[in-house]
C-alpha cells in the first residue's frame, strides 16, 4: 500500500502513507520558515498512538501524528506549525486528511488489537502449560490447544 497525499495550501508538504510508515516531506519557503531544512520525517505506523485532526476553519487545519516520547503541540494551530509530526493544510484537502486520518487509526488499532489477542494467547498457553505440569492434561491435549491458539 502506497498513498500519497500532495498538500499545497498552506506551502507544499507531501505526507506518504507507506506499508510501515507515514513519511511527511516539506518543501518550499513557508515549510523552510517554520520548520527549517530538515529533509524528510519518517513516522512508523507502529509508534503512533494517536492522530489528531483540527478542521479549517477561519484559519488553516492540521493533521497531528503522536508518539511516544514525542513533543506535540498543545496549543493549537499556532504551535502546530512548528510541530515536526503535524502537517498543516486549508479547507481544500479536509477530505483527503479525514481520510488518511480514519486509514492510520484502522492500521493502529488492528495492530494493537492483534498483539492484545497474542498476549492473551501466550498466557493462556502459560495456564495450559501449568496443568501439563500438574499432570492434569496430557502432552498431546497441550499441543493440540497450543497449535488452536496459534493458529497454526
């Protein structure tokens, strides 16, 4: 999976929606201003925990990737400009935003939802393994509800 979203307004920012990672490239004078030359910013999907959407209004909207350990801003769209994992855009790509939005928290919360359901089957596996050790289970009922539980 590939998707580009081309963002001209205001300056010229392409955020890249990769397989594995959100790549935000600035370029143009207004991004130099607030942002600086800093070149590309790779996000991986994996360490977004969140991402926020501010809707354009009488002033410009954002998109705002959070990390952990990352230093979002807070106080709006003011401080969002100089955010690295915030991309601002006008009221012309709010759809296009909304959807990259909805698009990442879908990836997101499948991978969080998939490795809760590995914790939960590696602890059951756990419990499985204490009553093949207690005796009350055979060798055989263990791996045949290890292999259920992988799935394989």
């Amino acid at each position: 999976m590939e998707k580009e979203y081309n963002i001209k307004s205001p300056g010229h920012t392409i955020i890249s929606l990769t397989d594995n990672a959100i790549v935000i490239t600035r370029k143009g004078m207004i991004n130099a201003i607030n942002q600086g030359l800093k070149g590309a910013k790779t996000i991986p999907l994996k360490s977004i925990t969140a991402v926020q959407i501010k809707k354009p209004g009488l002033t410009n909207g954002y998109i705002q990737f959070t990390i952990p350990g990352g230093n979002e801003s807070h106080g709006g769209v003011l401080n969002a400009t100089h955010d690295e994992n915030t991309v601002m855009f006008s009221g012309h790509y709010f759809k296009q935003m909304q959807e990259l939005k909805e698009t990442v928290e879908q990836i997101i919360f499948a991978d969080s939802s998939s490795s809760d359901s590995f914790v939960d089957a590696a602890d059951q596996i756990r419990k499985m393994k204490y009553l093949l050790d207690d005796g009350i289970i055979t060798e055989d009922e263990f791996n045949e509800k290890k292999k259920q539980l992988l799935g394989i």
